[in-house]
C-alpha cells in the first residue's frame, strides 16, 4: 500500500512514504513512485527476503537510492562487492550440482546435474570477467587509416622507392600522364576535320574520292 502524507516515522513495513508535489494529482504522484527503480526492486527484494522476515520497504528504498546515488557519483564499491559475492555463490552452486552428478544412479540425472554444474560454472566465470572489466576497463584505440574497397586491393603507405626517393606523388604524376594520352588520342582520333597540306610534305596532300568501280576495271 502506498500513502501519500508528510513524512513520519511509519511503524508498518507494508507501507511507503511518498513525497509529493504541492497541488499535485495523488494519481500522478502515486504512479511515479510505483515507476522508481528503487521501489520495484524493493519489492521484489521482500518476496525474496521472507527468510530474514519481515523487511521494511521504506527502509529497502533508502538503502537502493543511496546505493544507486554513489553509483551514479562513480563510487563502484557496492557493485565490487556484490559481483565477487555472487562468483562465490555460484561456485558454491557448481560443486553441490557437481557432487549430486556423481552421485546419481540414472544417465539422465546424470546428464541433468552435469549441464546445470557446466552453466552455473560459466555464469560464474562471466561474473569474474565483469568484475575485472568494471576494475580494468578497456584502453581506447584510436584507428589512423581505414582502407575500404569491395574486391583485392594493395595498399602501400609511404613506401620508399629506390635511391630513397618517396613514392607519395607517383599515383599524381600517373594522373598527370594519363590525361596527356587522352587529350592526344582525342585529337589522333578526331576524324571530322581535314588539314592543309604543308610547304614541307606536298605528297601528304588529302586523298581525293576513290571508284572502287573504275579502280577493278583497270
């Protein structure tokens, strides 16, 4: 049950405090404290709790909101804590579902205790790795060149020639070239345009039109 008043001791451990908004719907107020992270998990943590008896949820919503508060300002103490209890607990888990598979009579209660000690092992060994993660983060890379293409390519960076010579500006002078060629084969190529002979070479003189007829004939 949620109650919606001024802050007071509250003697019920079914009940929590809600600070309200002045002038604002009970509704609204309700329904944004039953959307805290901090209440679900309380809840959550009562249903699970009943071993330790009744737990109070006001108090398990202070102790998450301080918890998630030095999470949030960098403090990984709780979160160190937790992971390397729980590499624990699942270790302790693996060896009784180990020791109950070599105990079993049957193949198939074999099998089962076996598979359920290999995936708590595995889970246990994430739980490791998290830990040493949260401790050690990664270092950040930084990438200097990216080659993309979609078929075999050969990439050379600031290869030396021979003589010590760099063959930065080889692909321009390639460039270069290659527009000299086209703007010689276009005009090698023009056919549409005809040129006066020269004083030099009179035999080059344009050739009239030929009868292929007449031509057979002689």
């Amino acid at each position: 049950m949620v109650s919606q008043r001024k802050p007071t001791k509250n003697l019920d451990p079914n009940w929590i405090t809600v600070a309200g908004i002045p002038g604002e719907n009970p509704g609204i107020t309700v329904a944004r404290a039953m959307l805290q992270p901090e209440l679900l998990a309380a809840g959550t943590l009562r249903e699970y709790g009943n071993a330790y008896g009744a737990l109070d949820l006001d108090g398990l919503i202070a102790s998450l909101k301080e918890q998630t508060r030095a999470s949030s300002d960098g403090d990984r103490k709780r979160a160190d804590a937790m992971l390397t209890t729980q590499a624990h607990t699942l270790d302790a888990i693996f060896n009784n579902l180990a020791q109950r598979a070599s105990k079993a009579e049957h193949e198939d209660n074999f099998e089962r205790f076996l598979k359920l000690a290999l995936r708590v092992q595995s889970q246990c060994r994430a739980t490791w790795e998290t830990l040493s993660a949260i401790k050690n983060p990664p270092a950040v890379g930084y990438v200097r060149q990216a080659n993309i293409a979609h078929g075999p390519q050969q990439v050379n960076n600031a290869s030396a020639a021979p003589g010590g010579g760099s063959r930065a500006g080889a692909g321009k002078n390639s460039d270069q070239k290659n527009e000299l060629l086209e703007q010689i084969d276009g005009e090698r190529l023009d056919t549409g345009t005809t040129c006066t002979p020269g004083r030099t070479d009179p035999a080059m003189a344009t050739v009239g039109e030929v009868n292929g007829a007449e031509d057979r004939g002689r």
